[in-house]
C-alpha cells in the first residue's frame, strides 16, 4: 500500500551529528497510517511499530449493522437483537477490549469472529430449542434484510409469544462480533451501488453482533448459507456453498430457531 507523500523528521541529534531518532510519516495518510520510530545509540537500535486506522479504531459498526442499535431507523422493523447503546458507545468499549491475536477465522478469508462479555448491554440470548412445548408458536415468512437483497424464507419465535415480563429471556454471557475486512465490505457496497459508503477506513467492519451464552460461533444458519452463496448484486458475499459446514448447520437448525 502506498503512504503517499512521504516526509523525515530528525527527533534528536547528538553535537557529532550522529542521529539519535528518525520520524517516518504520511503528509498524505492512506486509509491505515503506519507510523516507525527507529531509535538506536551505540550501535543498539529498537524499532516500534504501531498501524491503526485513519480515526483511530479498528472496529466500526458498519451501516449494515446500524439496524440493531435503537438510534436507528432500521430497529424499528428489525426483529432481532436491538441495543440501547449508542453506536459510538457500543464502539469505544469493544475497541478498547480489541486484540487482533483474539480474532477467529469466520466462513471465507474476509470473515472473522471476536466474542467479548456482554457485560455493558442488557441484549438477550435470542436462540431456543425447538421442543413439544413450544414448537406450535413457531412462524415463517419471507424477508430480506434490506431493499436490494432477494427475499428469502425464515422461521422463528414471535418474541411476544415466548417472553413475557415476568418471564423475561436470559441476558446473555457473550456478544458475538462478525466483522468483514474492509476490502470485502467495499466490494459489497460497489455490487450493490452503495459506492458513497466506502469513505470508511477501519480495517474491520462489524456486519452483525449475535448475543449467546458461548464464547466460540454458532452455526449460520442454512438459509443465510444459501444467500451468501448467490453473488454480491443479489446481497451474497458470492461464497460457495461447502456441504459440509451445511449439514453441520443443518444438524442445529432443525432443532433450533431464533427469537423476532
């Protein structure tokens, strides 16, 4: 990646001439600045190496997410998990837990996973199993998440029919972060004609956030499976689809359905 203009500042100087620190940096910064102190005396050098994005964070909540945060518009008719944070809230405190050695590979190269405690939201758990007692409350319908994606079919749990007040849903133990590389999340945008939203420059982009009591991913579910497979214009990621991983999601999925 090119840093563009490229600029030398002395940080010291010994009365030989002898430089004790140098100062590499961006007068026209890319979307990540690196920055590289190179400092030695005597012959001892160290190097400090530090990247982060233009603004500062490595996680953002990307505009596909905006939906499950109530500041939205999108919450309103959205029947997921929905949090009362803010998005610059939600942000600062899942930066700063971030740590790249803490991320996990997702389903494609572009896609990974970063579980935090959920322990500053009151998001509930929003998966059940599917039993005797409750399986007549299941519905289905047809839904796409946004305007240019092929609607597809779901079932799940009416949320009113399976919570109540004095019975309310488990808050749970862990949020579950699914984040796309900002390469991919820009090829998306292109497909789907939303250019305008590719001015962001975090390196990672949170495309959903799942609240569960595990610390480790729960299977996508087949028909998401099935979605991603169809290309970027029909609001895929373009991922072919790997029978294996299908039946494995298939396995919890016919026993299983979420909370809306």
């Amino acid at each position: 990646e090119s840093l563009g203009q490229l600029g030398w500042l002395s940080i010291d100087q010994s009365a030989s001439g002898e430089m004790k620190g140098l100062l590499l940096f961006a007068l026209s910064p890319p979307s990540s600045l690196v920055s590289r102190v190179a400092q030695g005396t005597a012959g001892r050098k160290h190097e400090l190496l530090t990247t982060m994005s233009a603004g500062g964070k490595s996680l953002v909540v990307d505009p596909f997410c905006f939906r499950q945060f109530a500041e939205s518009d999108g919450s309103k008719k959205y029947g997921g998990t929905v949090f009362s944070n803010t998005i610059a809230e939600f942000e600062e405190i899942v930066n700063s837990r971030y740590s790249e050695s803490e991320l996990k590979d997702g389903y494609a190269p572009f896609c990974k996973h970063i579980f935090v405690e959920n322990d500053f939201t009151d998001a509930r758990v929003n998966v059940l199993p599917i039993t005797k007692e409750n399986e007549h409350l299941l519905r289905s319908k047809y839904e796409a998440r946004n305007d240019k994606e092929l609607p597809v079919l779901s079932r799940y749990f009416p949320r009113e029919l399976v919570e109540t007040e004095s019975s309310p849903l488990p808050v749970a133990k862990y949020l579950d972060l699914i984040l796309y590389s900002r390469e991919q999340i820009n090829k998306e945008n292109s497909a789907m004609d939303n250019d305008e939203r590719n001015v962001e420059t975090a390196p990672w982009g949170i495309v959903s956030i799942k609240a569960q009591d595990a610390d480790r991913e729960s299977p996508m579910t087949p028909i998401t499976a099935m979605r991603n497979a169809l290309g970027k214009e029909e609001g895929g990621s373009g991922i072919p689809l790997e029978r294996e991983s299908y039946m494995e999601a298939y396995e919890y999925w016919k026993d299983h359905a979420t909370v809306s």
